[in-house]
C-alpha cells in the first residue's frame, strides 16, 4: 500500500490551531487526517447499515406470513 499527497483548503486560524493542536498532544498531522477519515467512512456505513435494519423493522412488521397466506388458500379452496 502506498502513500499520496493530498491537497486541502483550510482556515488559516484553523490550521494553525489544529497544528499546534497536533504538535502539543505528540500527533502526526497525516496520521491523525487518515485516522479521522477512516473513522468517519466507518461511522457513515454504521449509519447506513443501522438505518437498513430500521427500515427492515418497519417492513417485518407489515410482513404476512407466507405459512398462514398457503394455509388461507387451501381454506378458501375448500
């Protein structure tokens, strides 16, 4: 795996406050941006997949099961 540079428009004040934010706590600036984004993919998946299984919920619950529809039709057949 290898390493590329990235470009990024920031604040000046910003990136002055987050530099000397890394400095003080012994961060590397690149490791704590990839860190960040990574942590971030994760959380928007997380998010996805929790909203999936929501939704699921909702759709299980308004479901018909199919055993009680097959025994329904050979009732009426009846």
């Amino acid at each position: 795996m290898g390493t590329i540079t990235v470009t990024l428009k920031i604040d000046k004040d910003k990136k002055k406050a987050f530099y000397d934010f890394c400095h003080e706590q012994g961060l590397m600036v690149n490791k704590f941006f990839e860190k960040a984004a990574e942590n971030e993919i994760e959380r928007q998946l997380l998010n996805e997949s929790a909203n999936v299984f929501a939704n699921y919920g909702k759709r299980r619950k308004n479901a018909v099961d199919f055993d009680e529809v097959v025994k329904q039709i050979k009732a009426k057949k009846k």
